[in-house]
C-alpha cells in the first residue's frame, strides 16, 4: 500500500519511490538536491575527464 505521508526519519532504498511520494503529497522541501546533484556532477565530471585525458 503506498501512503502519501513524506518520508521523514529514513529514506526509501529506492530513490525514485520517495521522489514519487513526495510530489504526490506537496512535500518538496528537499527535491532540489535530487534535480540539481546530478547537474552539476556532470559540469565537474566532464572537465576532469577531458583533462585526465588529455595528458
């Protein structure tokens, strides 16, 4: 059964399960980190790559 209550004390083990219920129920505080981390791991990742591989 899925409840619409935010996770408050332990996250789901899958991340994609406490998205949902978060959206579903308005608790949106958090959710930046999950939109914005994979972002800006790419904009880090990406330069270090080419420069790694450049040598």
């Amino acid at each position: 059964m899925l409840s619409l209550q935010p996770e408050r004390s332990f996250p789901s083990k899958y991340e994609c399960r406490s998205r949902h219920v978060k959206l579903v129920s308005g608790y949106l505080e958090h959710l930046w980190i999950y939109l914005s981390a994979p972002i800006v791991g790419s904009l880090i990742a990406v330069p270090l790559f080419a420069l790694i591989r450049s040598r």
